[in-house]
C-alpha cells in the first residue's frame, strides 16, 4: 500500500465528507505513489467467497470498478453476478443528476432485504454520492443495514476498509474530501478482453455551474506521461485492440505539470505511435479543445474520427450561465475547424435542457444549434439541481412539464438526424471490431464501426476480436445492420 498506508491502518475509520473543503483548490504538487502489495493476511481474506459490484454513472466509475474488483481479487474474492450468491456487494454510485442518485437509494432499500437473510452479507457504498455529505446523513440516518462506506479518493485503502468493516459492529465511513495523491499500480480487472479504459488525469478544475464533479473528484491531476505509455504498451502486449484515454477533461491533460510542458495532443501524438489499432478519449471540453490536438487528431491512422464534444446548450447567455467559458459561436467556430481538418469526423454531445429560467428562445437556439452541426447522436438530459453546487441556489421559473416536453422535441431532432446520418452509410462498407453476440440474438454478431457506431451482421463465432467488413443494407436510427463482406472484398482484389 501507499507510504503513509501503516499509519492509517489503524486510525479511526469514521471520516465524513465536506463539500465545502472539497471545493477547496490547494496549490501543493501532486505526488505520484505506488500502490503497495496488499499485506498477506489480507490475501486470503476473501478465499471462497464472492463479490458482486453494481456500478452507476460514467466510464470513470466503471474503470474505478475495474480498480476495485483487482483489489477484491487480489483479496481471494472471485467475482458473481448473483445478489444472493456475494458475500460483498458494493454499489459503485454517481451522484450527476438525482434519477441516478435514486436508483442508488432504490437498491440500498431492496438490499435490505438480503442483509436480514444473510447478516454477515457486506453491504458497501463508493463512488460520487459518497462524496456527498447530505447522501452519507441519510445513510446513516436511514440505511444502517449498510457496512461501508469510501469515495473516490481512497479506492486503494479498500482492503483495510473492507478488513475492518468485516470485524466491525459499526458502519465504517472514509470518505476523503480533498483528493489524494496519483495511486500507479492498482491492480485492476478489466470486463473486456478487447477494448481498455485508460485514466489519463483524475477531477476537474472547471467548476460548470451545474455539475457536482469537481467537488466528488477534487482537483485535476495528470498521470505522468511515461505511466499512461506504459499501460497503453502492455495493452498493446496483451492483444487490447482498442483504448479510450479517460478524463472528466481530457482538454486540460498535463496543465498541472510544473516541470514538463506536455499537454493533450502530446499523449495522442505518443500514444498514436504505440499502434494499438483504435485510439480513443473522453470527455472533452471545448474550450480547451487547440489546433494542435485537431492537428494530431488529422493524422488519423488509429486515432479515430469520432469525437464527443458537449455543447450542453446552444445559448450564449445559458452558457455564461453554466460557466461553460465559451460561447455559441466559438463552438460552432470550433466545430467548422475540426470538420475542416478532418471531413467525414463523426461528433456527438452532451446538452442539457431547463437550466435555470431557459426561455423558449435560448432552448430553440439549442435546436438550431443541432441542426446546424448535425451530431450523429447525443446524450440530453434534464437540467437536475445538485446541492452545494451554484446553479442550485439559482431560482427557476420553469415548470417541470415545459422541460419533459423541450427534452422531447430536443429527442425527436437528435434521432430524425442520427436516423439521417446513418441513412447515409446505406450501401457502403465499414469497418467493424467484433464484439461479440449481439444481446438481443445470439446468432448475430455485433461489432463497432471507429465512430462507435452500433453495427449487427451475421457470420461464425470465430470473428469475434477481428476486424471485418461489413456492407450496411439496413441503416437504423440508433444502430446499423449489414452484411459480412470481407471474403467478396478479398476476392475482388484477388486475396
Ligand atoms: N443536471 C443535468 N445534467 C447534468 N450533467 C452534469 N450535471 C448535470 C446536472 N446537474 C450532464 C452534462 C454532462 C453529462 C455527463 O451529464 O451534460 O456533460
Ligand atoms: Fe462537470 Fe463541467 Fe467538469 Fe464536465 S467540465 S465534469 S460538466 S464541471
């Protein structure tokens, strides 16, 4: 475990959150630690029982899930899938909108049940709502069938968390509100053999004015260049066929770097040249999005023409609002320079509807706006106040219905234009990763095109982590179907 680790095994495991000094941004260097074998009598703690580990929200928390499930592992656990079968179940959550925090909430209730059944069942809470002050209040208030509870800066103290929740009566809580160090080495369990996650920096600094992120993930901080090659090598090594570099603002890599000048386009660049055969990133903010990383993005090979970009709304007020930093032109004006450097890219978004006193005019600008750039697909959401946060305190006249039905005209244009977008590939071949089954129907394969495009074919199992071709003949609104066609491809150039 991390140096300080001897320490802080035996101090007290009863550490709330503190939105307030989670907001804090100190000054001090990051360091980077090496995770530390975990201690033999804790290795075998787990050996012949099972975890189980439900995960909420975004591609972080299920890389964060990944994280704790090598640690679990590494602890003896072997993973289920069956609620009734675990001996630890632990509810990686996130704390975005309130839906996803009421799900949590849902299944805390539902478990309760289980923990009556099987008491010495460990009942765990992690991820962003543990962050949240107001969240552990009320599990501790009103879920007290609940054994653990950590954030998301403390992951690699899992195992003397887990250790003391085992032998304790009371609910252990340690919750981490200003973030810790860079933790290298965690053990991890990846869920798929073929694509990876990569985390490339860790929190955010830009504070939107609606979003909790910044205060559940602390400030930004960037993995050493040399970390994340490596891990991309070994993924490389180990036959990954693609990877996606994972940061709440992928933008803004290597801008906590005092002694180096490397930033976004530097890692693309470097780790184009690793030659893992699909390369890609999320999320990005647009206001950090140069022209040196469009140049980079330009040189294509296996870095992708697909790029997410949220826009989350299509008026400059609303976006002064949000504190987005930058205006509807700027993005469009961004947009017109991608497109130019890269003409077939393929971007999506993300766009809240009903921020705070949004008038008809400011959410027809957001239609325009979609017409206007045409994005193949997109993440909408209504607007979710979320405590502690400025848009929170802000007073809102607009009723909830009026935002039900804005999320649905918003819906009704975005897929008319993804149904547009795919139109457009009827006829023409693509290539696709192979996935696996398609979840619908096990004789047919699903795969992804490099814009991450949802692609259905039949052909034999034996494709499956290959590269083909497919020929779409049946473009859907939200997926594509087609037909193998690499062996016609192969005969018409005489392989
Ligand atoms: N309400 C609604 N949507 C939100 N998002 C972030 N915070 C909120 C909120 N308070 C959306 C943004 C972001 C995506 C991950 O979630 O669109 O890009
Ligand atoms: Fe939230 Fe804005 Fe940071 Fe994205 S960039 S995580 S929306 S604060």
């Amino acid at each position: 475990m991390v140096n300080q680790e001897k320490e802080n095994r035996f101090r007290k495991f009863f550490v709330t959150p503190d939105l307030k000094l989670a907001k804090k941004r100190g000054k001090e260097d990051v360091k980077v630690l090496q995770f530390e074998e975990i201690p033999e009598e804790l290795r075998t703690i787990g050996r012949g029982k099972h975890y189980l580990i439900q995960t909420y929200g975004c591609q972080m928390n299920v890389h964060d899930s990944e994280v704790i499930a090598g640690i679990l592992e590494q602890m003896g656990y072997s993973p289920t899938e069956e609620e009734t079968q675990a001996d630890i179940i632990l509810i990686n959550t996130c704390a975005v909108r309130e839906n996803a925090e009421d799900k949590v909430f849902g299944s805390l209730g539902r478990l309760k049940q289980l923990k009556v059944e099987k008491p010495e069942l460990i009942l765990g809470v992690c991820g962003c709502m543990s962050q949240e002050e107001s969240v552990v209040n009320r599990i501790l208030r009103r879920y007290q069938h609940v054994d653990l509870i950590f954030g998301t800066h403390n992951i690699h103290r899992l195992p003397y968390l887990l250790q003391n929740a085992l032998f304790s009566k009371e609910m252990v809580v340690e919750v981490w509100s200003k973030e810790g160090d860079v933790v290298e080495n965690m053990p991890k369990v990846r869920q798929d053999g073929l694509r990876a996650w990569v985390n490339i920096m860790y929190g955010c600094d830009k504070f939107c004015t609606y979003c909790i992120v910044p205060y559940t993930r602390g400030k930004e901080r960037s993995r050493r260049p040399e970390d994340v090659l490596q891990e991309v090598r070994d993924l490389a090594r180990q036959g990954y066929q693609e990877v996606t570099l994972l940061g709440q603002n992928v933008n803004a890599y290597g801008k906590d770097f005092a002694d180096l000048d490397y930033r976004f386009a530097d890692l693309m660049d470097d780790v184009r040249k690793i030659g893992i055969p699909r390369v890609r990133f999320t999320t990005s903010h647009p206001r950090d999005f140069d022209d040196r990383l469009i140049e980079v993005l330009a040189k294509r090979g296996n870095l992708v023409e697909h790029i997410h970009l949220p826009v989350q709304s299509g008026s400059s007020r609303i976006l002064k609002l949000m504190a987005r930093k930058y205006d509807r032109e700027s993005y469009l004006d961004l947009v017109r320079r991608i497109r130019q450097a890269i003409p077939d890219v393929v971007l999506t978004t993300d766009i809240i509807v009903g921020f705070p006193n949004e008038t008809e005019e400011e959410f027809q600008e957001t239609l325009s706006l979609v017409k206007e750039v045409e994005f193949d697909s997109a993440f909408t959401f209504i607007y979710s106040p979320r405590e502690g946060t400025p848009a929170a305190k802000m007073k809102d006249n607009i009723p909830m219905e009026e935002k039900r039905d804005r999320l649905q005209r918003l819906n009704q244009l975005v897929s008319d234009i993804s149904r547009k977008k795919n139109e457009a590939l009827r006829g023409q071949v693509v290539e696709v990763l192979v996935e696996g089954e398609s979840k619908k129907d096990s004789h047919v394969l699903a795969g992804r095109t490099r814009t991450n495009k949802l692609v259905h074919f039949k052909g034999p199992k034996n494709l499956i982590g290959q590269f083909v071709q497919v020929r779409i003949d049946n473009p859907k609104t939200w997926t594509l179907e087609g037909e193998w066609v690499d062996q016609q491809v192969h005969s018409q150039v005489g392989v």
